[in-house]
C-alpha cells in the first residue's frame, strides 16, 4: 500500500511512519518541521518532505499515487499551548481542506483523520467525577475554544466529503496519547510527559519539590502510543465511518499519576500547587462501549507499563541534553 503520512515528524506520526514502512508499506512523509527537528526518521524510506501543508501547492506536489492519506498534522501541544494559541491552532483547518480535495481529485482509496476529545463539550467535563465521554455526546457542541472546535469543524468536513464525493473516511478522537520520542519540554508536551520529566530532573538534579498545575485532581486517561498505531491501523481497515475514541479507559487523577511515577522514579518529592495554571477540563475519560462493538477491540496498555518506557527515555534525553 502507498500511505501518505501529513504530520510524520510529530509524535505519532514518526511512530507510525516507522510502522508502516517496518510491516512492508511505501510511505510518503511530510511535515512542516525541518527533517532534524523531526521526531523520528527512517533511514529506509527517502520520500520525505518539510512542507507546509497549508499551502495548497504543496498538498498538489506531494500527494501522487496515494492509497490512504492519514492527517496527523495539526498546530498543538499541551494545554498550556492549546489556551494560548487559538488562532493558530484553529490555522489548521486549512491542511485538512487541502489534503481532502486531494484526496477526492486523486481518487485516494481511503482518508483517515485524526480528531481530539478536545471536541467534547467542556460543560460535561466539569463534575467532581469520572465522565466516560461517549460518541453521540459530542452534540450540542461546546467544544475547547479554539483548537477543539477546529477539530470538530474538520470531522464535519470529512463527514461530508463520504457523502457528497463517496470519499472512504476514517475519523478517530484521540484520547492524550504519550510515549518516549515525544515533545517533553519546552511548552508543547502534555501532561504524562511534563509529569515524567519533573520526577526525571528530581531524581536527577536531587531536588526535593515539584510543581503541578492545578489541584491535582483532574481526572483523565491517557493512552500509550503503541495502542494509538493499533488502533488507527484497525480503524483505517475497517468499515467504520463515524468519529470513534480512540483512547484508554484506564481514568486518574494527576496525583494518581504522580504516585505511578514516584514509585518508577524513586523519589517522593514534595508537590506545589500551581491553582492559577491552566489546566482544561476537571474530567475527561474515553467511553470505549464503540469501539469494542465496532472494531473488537480497544486499548490495553496499562498506564503505570506505559510511563516506565517514557521516564526511561525522558532520563536518557534529559542526561544528553543538560550533560549530566
């Protein structure tokens, strides 16, 4: 198969640009990033290309003799970039709109996009309990401002695109995927990496506190990248046309999270409260009763396995990058 991959030097995408070409496919790789400051590279494959696909030429140039195109790209980070940037996040719609008329002019076999549980609406997500946030829920919409609405704008596009064009779409809502080759400073990591490198200088730099935005309470769930891949592959391969999670089941809290991570870590150091730092929603957990019915399956990887591969390489890249 020939898949063209849009966004293959960001997180997920340059872990599935390794899969895809590892399980024997042709991949073409674009992202807007200069190649060193992608992710990930594979040396078996040379069609890749820095690009920014909001241009409409480059979406021409790029997409030749496609099977499947899987929009990975988009303008985000954590939730302290997703609150500060809007504009830029909602800048996004235009690669999906290009690479849609691409798809239907160039008679791409399928077309995947890759969505947020960003699309929810925040009025749902506020209770001091745990929202399992199923499919139909999304309507009437009150999506995250700004990047969430892009997003649901987006899934409307793809939606129409299957019924005025007989375009094949795959829409999956993503709940907070993570794992090592990951942004994991600087202001675009989410929170199991930001978490992870604090408990990583910690134990590193011997420091006795750390700081974690909000009360600590928030509850989410958070998906390993290995189940992400699985289940965009099995999606892509399916029948299935309406937006579907793809995210674990696996709810906790912030703090909950931090004592995974004291004890893969070794150190208990004290937490700071940030309560004036973003935090987005109280709750927020994947319904997963669709996919098991749709796709036979869901994601099983459990979160405390998850963050022990991440702090393993968050230690490693923080030892390179600080010397120490």
């Amino acid at each position: 198969m020939n898949y063209y991959v849009a966004g293959a030097g960001g997180f997920i995408g340059g872990h599935l640009v390794n899969r895809l070409i590892n399980n024997g496919h042709n991949v073409v790789a674009v992202d807007v990033k200069k190649k060193e400051e992608w992710f990930q590279i594979n040396d078996s494959s040379k069609n890749f290309f820095e690009c920014d696909l909001k241009v409409l030429k480059n979406c021409q140039d790029t997409v030749e003799n496609i099977d499947v195109i899987i929009n990975l790209a988009c303008n985000m980070g954590g939730i302290g970039f997703i609150t500060s940037y809007k504009a830029e996040c909602m800048l996004s719609v235009l690669i999906n709109t290009n690479l849609l008329m691409q798809a239907k002019e160039k008679k791409v076999k399928k077309y995947f996009y890759s969505s947020s549980a960003c699309i929810y609406p925040t009025n749902i997500q506020s209770d001091q309990k745990s929202v399992a946030l199923k499919e139909e829920t999304a309507y009437p919409a009150n999506s995250e401002d700004g990047y969430g609405w892009e997003k649901l704008f987006s899934e409307r596009m793809c939606k129409h695109f299957y019924e005025d064009f007989n375009l094949e779409v795959r829409v999956a809502r993503f709940h907070n995927c993570y794992g090592p080759y990951g942004s994991w400073y600087g202001g675009r990591e989410k929170a199991p990496a930001a978490l992870t490198r604090k408990f990583v200088e910690a134990k590193i730099k011997e420091k006795n506190e750390i700081e974690i935005w909000g009360n600590g309470e928030q509850v989410r769930s958070f998906m390993y990248v290995d189940d992400c891949l699985d289940g965009v592959l099995k999606l892509i391969d399916s029948n299935f046309r309406d937006p579907i999670n793809i995210g674990s089941s696996e709810d906790v809290t912030i703090n909950e999270m931090a004592d995974i991570l004291e004890k893969i870590s070794g150190v208990k150091p004290k937490r700071n409260y940030k309560l004036d730092a973003p935090r987005g929603v109280f709750n927020r957990n994947s319904d997963n009763t669709l996919i098991k019915k749709a796709l036979k399956w869901e994601p099983s990887i459990k979160l405390a396995d998850g963050l022990k591969t991440t702090f393993d390489w968050i230690f490693k890249e923080y030892k390179k990058k600080y010397e120490v």
